[in-house]
C-alpha cells in the first residue's frame, strides 16, 4: 500500500493559506464543514497539522475537529493518488452487487479501501451514497459519477486514466 501523493507541506505559506480559508469562513453560523471542504480542495486532504490551527480558530477541542473530519467520509486526513475511484456502500447500492463489484475492484487493483496504487495513481475510497441509487451499483471517478458499475467499465477508467 501507497499513500503518497503530492502530500502536503504544513510550512509557513500552508499556515498562511489556511489562515485565509479560516477568516474567509468565520462570519459564518457554521464555519467549520465549509473550512475542512475548502482546506480540501487545497490540499486534497485535510491535514492533520491544520486541525489544532482550526481547533483554535474556531474556538474548538482538537477531538471536536478530528471528530467531524473523521465522522464525514468525504473528508480524508490521507494523501490520495492523482485519481479517485470512489465504490458506493450504501443500501441501495449492495442490494445491486456492489460488494461483488467492490471485491473483484480490490483484487483487480491489487489494493483495499483508503489505498493506493504503487504508483501513486489511484486511490480506493468508500462512499456512502452518490445520489444514484436507481442506477446501482455506483461508482465515481474523479468526481465523474458512473451508474450500473461493471468491472469492465471501471476498468475503462482506470486504464484512460493511467494512459
Ligand atoms: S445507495 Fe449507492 S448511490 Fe445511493
């Protein structure tokens, strides 16, 4: 297993950068979930250095901040590789072959959930839900949603995005 990706450096330009997300969000009633989607969107992930940072900004424990980072499965506290195969594990989805699919994706990409290629290119992560529950099992690929997910078809992405 991998978990090397362009990972984040916390030096002094990260801390000034998360210190503008933070006051761009603190007039806001619930500034905390916009914070950790945006310190995503910049690093991919949410640091486990930023959480402390956070934690005092927004006048919170570190467990309070670790606990909704760990709580929303959108939110890694890992790098990812440079693309994103998320399976979906919800209901719907399972009622639809979703673990079958999710087993014959681990064993075709040699990985489990959270983790990443060798080298460095696709990360495995769960999802709970993407909205397309009539089109079952789900599937999305950097943030490209896929219905009726094969492994064929996830196949197809990866393979395109590995070219
Ligand atoms: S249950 Fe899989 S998309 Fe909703």
């Amino acid at each position: 297993m991998t978990r090397t990706s362009p990972a984040a450096e916390f030096d002094s330009e990260s801390i000034e950068r998360l210190d503008q997300i933070i006051a761009s969000h603190l007039h806001r009633e619930g500034p905390l979930l916009p914070i950790l989607h945006d310190i995503q969107a910049e690093w991919g992930m949410v640091p486990d250095d930023a959480q402390p940072i956070i934690a005092k900004a927004l006048n919170l424990t570190r467990a309070e901040v670790y606990g909704v980072v760990s709580f929303y499965h959108d939110f890694r506290d890992h790098p990812t590789g440079t693309h994103v195969l998320r399976l979906c594990r919800a209901e719907s989805c399972i009622s639809m072959g979703a673990d079958d699919l999710a087993d014959q994706v681990c064993r075709a990409l040699g990985i489990g959930w959270h983790e990443t290629t060798p080298d460095g290119r696709l990360t495995l992560e769960p999802v709970f839900c993407l909205g397309l529950c009539a089109c079952g099992p789900s599937a999305e690929f950097d943030g490209k949603l896929v219905g009726r997910a094969n492994l064929a078809k996830v196949t197809r992405f990866v393979q395109e995005a590995r070219a």
